[in-house]
C-alpha cells in the first residue's frame, strides 16, 4: 500500500481558520454574517432574505419557461387506398391497378410443364381476385415422387387437385388454422405443385387489411403462405379452380425479375434428406415481401 502525502497549503491570512477555534459572529466576514443571519431566521420561523420552504416548493412547480406544455398530437392513421407504397419494391415500380390491362391472364399451357421450372417462372406474376391484386414475390417447388409433397399419399379426397391438369389451385388447411395456395404444375396425373409462399401488395390494400386483420403497410401483412390465403379469402372451395380463366381467381402475366434468389424449402423436416436440402424455393432478389428465415437463400453459384 502507498501512503498519499496530503498537499499543505500555506494559509492565507484573508480567510479566517474556523477548523482550530469557534469565532464569534462579529469576527465572520459580512457576507458570512448575513448567511448566518438568514439561517437563524428561518429556523426561528422568521421570513429573512430567502424565500420560504413552501414558497420554494411552490415555485418550483411552476412551469419552466420554454418547455413544451402542450400535449403530442397523435399520430394520424394511414388512409389505406387501392394502391400501396411498398417500401422496397420487388421489380422496379408496381404497376397500377388500371394497367393491369396490359397483362393478359396466362394460358393453360404455361402451367403444364414441371414443377421445378414453373416455379420461377411464377415470380413477377399476378395474383388477381376482385379488388385484390398481388405480385408473387416467393414460391417453393413439390414434385412427384418428393417426400415433401402431398402427392405422395396418393389420390385422396384431400389430394385430388394436386393430380389434376397444370394451371389449376390447389388450397388445402395447414393445421387446421392457414389457407394454402398452390398452383398446380404439369399434366395431369402427374401430382406436382407450386406453393406460394409470399406475395406484394399492388392493389385492394383496405381489403387486404380487413382480410388480414392488420393495419399495416409492413411485408409482414403478405410474408407468409398462410398470410396470402388470408388475404385472398380463400378456402378449400377454391380447390380445381381453373387460374387461367377470367374471373374468380386468376394468374395474370407480370414482369420477369432481373434475380431470383434459391435455398431449401421451409418447413419440411419430416421428408427424406435429400428432399429437404434441395434448393427448390425460389424469391425476388432484393424484394422485402419474403417470409422467413431470409438467411437461407442465395443468387444462384454462391
């Protein structure tokens, strides 16, 4: 242990040294004797020089000058409108829901070729039921002979859609609580499938909202396959609908992304190893309407 030598200063003869003697109250300096003075009244219950106790409470709870005192107005409530800002969007600018008109509802033929290949080839298309329309921004592929797909228990009243011919729907009940749309893919009897699995806002956001039970303009009303269930108020009726036919529900042609991102499929432990690493889940690069886990996914050769 170092022992710390204190400083000695040399006492300065103006300053009286009250730590060695008591001085009497003529022997302070003046401005010391009117302190002590002040103290003495206040304590005898006399005013002095300083304001009371209760007056310095009381002036304390006086509003300070240039504080704010009036109350924050609340935010205002977004207006949802038919047409929606998206924060990022997917492929350039949304179109809107006037120019739809341009693109024309895919044919049957598109749908008819193999799960794999239709599946990025869904990206940038439209979704279109009554008011609502939504871009797809994430799909996920089932195939035949795939442990993940609900081909492989073969035909049963539940499954039936999926062996149908390419360009139907096939919406089942996942645990009972989300609507799930899929996009039938190749020919029939073949028993493959696209789910789609995220979706952008371009049109009908007051109807989306209501659907959803959310007032937001975040991805997380559209991030999810159950989520666009939701918003399209679908249900296991919607199963064998033909999507390339107008009215309903029906797929519209849209513009093809510049990248697409791949990574396994969500959801889908119980199936076979090699089923559940294999890359068949595909997303707009760049697009913040893609449910999780994000860090699954990755342009293609990385």
């Amino acid at each position: 242990m170092f022992a710390i030598e204190r400083m000695r200063v040399p006492p300065n003869k103006n300053i009286p040294r009250t730590c060695s003697r008591s001085l009497s109250p003529s022997q302070l300096p003046m401005k010391t004797r009117a302190a002590a003075a002040n103290r003495n009244a206040r304590r005898r219950g006399g005013p002095g020089n300083s304001p009371s106790r209760a007056s310095d409470r009381a002036e304390s709870l006086k509003p300070r000058t240039g504080r704010r005192t009036r109350p924050i107005a609340a935010p205002k409530a977004a207006s949802p409108g038919s047409q929606l800002q998206l924060p990022r969007r997917p492929i350039g600018a949304l179109p809107s829901s006037s120019s739809l008109d341009q693109f024309k509802i895919l044919s049957r033929e598109f749908f008819q070729i193999d799960a794999l290949d239709l599946a990025p080839r869904l990206l940038g298309k439209f979704l279109r039921r009554d008011d609502v329309v939504l871009q797809i921004t994430e799909v996920e592929a089932y195939r035949p002979n795939d442990s993940a797909c609900h081909g492989r228990f073969g035909i049963t009243a539940r499954t039936a859609p999926v062996f149908g011919p390419g360009g139907h729907a096939y919406v089942y009940r996942c645990y009972g609580l989300h609507t799930m749309l899929n996009v039938v893919a190749d020919k029939e009897g073949v028993g493959a499938a696209v789910l789609i699995r995220s979706c952008a806002p371009v049109s009908g956001l007051e109807t989306i909202q209501k659907r959803r039970g959310q007032e937001t303009e975040k991805p997380v009303l559209l991030a999810g396959p159950g989520k666009v269930g939701q918003a399209l108020g679908l249900s296991t009726d919607w199963s064998s609908h033909p999507l390339y036919t107008p009215g309903g529900l029906e797929i519209l042609d849209g513009p093809k992304p510049e990248n697409i991102l791949i990574g396994p499929r969500v959801g889908i432990e119980y199936a076979l190893p090699d089923d559940v690493n294999a890359l068949w889940r595909f997303a707009i690069a760049g697009s913040a309407w893609v449910s999780s886990p994000r860090n699954t996914l990755r342009l293609p050769g990385l």
